[in-house]
C-alpha cells in the first residue's frame, strides 16, 4: 500500500462534505466558518491517524 503524506484537494473536500452530512445535527450551533473548520480538523486528524497505524503494522513479507 502506497504511504501519502497527505489527502488530494479533492479527496480532502470529499471527506470534509461527508463529514458535515453525518454531523449535521452537532454542527447546527456553530457558525458556517466554525463548522468547515472543525470538519478540516477533523479530515486533518483522519489522516495523521491513519500514516501512523499504517507505518506501525509489521512488515508482510
């Protein structure tokens, strides 16, 4: 599996858009600004995540 370093512009907005769909109902109190920044954090923390586990899993050769 290929490691990146970070997420496509598009990939990126795709995750954001369905990370606001599924917490929509949460979102609600924050301002739109507020809300797209929490989502681009949340994509941001999804990604630091997963290059971590990915360089921790043991070698399959």
């Amino acid at each position: 599996m290929e490691t990146r370093k970070t997420f496509s512009q598009q990939k990126r907005k795709k995750l954001q858009n369905k990370l606001h769909q599924a917490l929509e109902g949460e979102l609600q109190t924050l301002s739109t600004e507020m809300q797209q920044i929490l989502c681009d954090d949340l994509v941001t923390a999804f990604q630091n995540r997963l290059i971590v586990l990915i360089g921790a899993q043991p070698d399959k050769s």
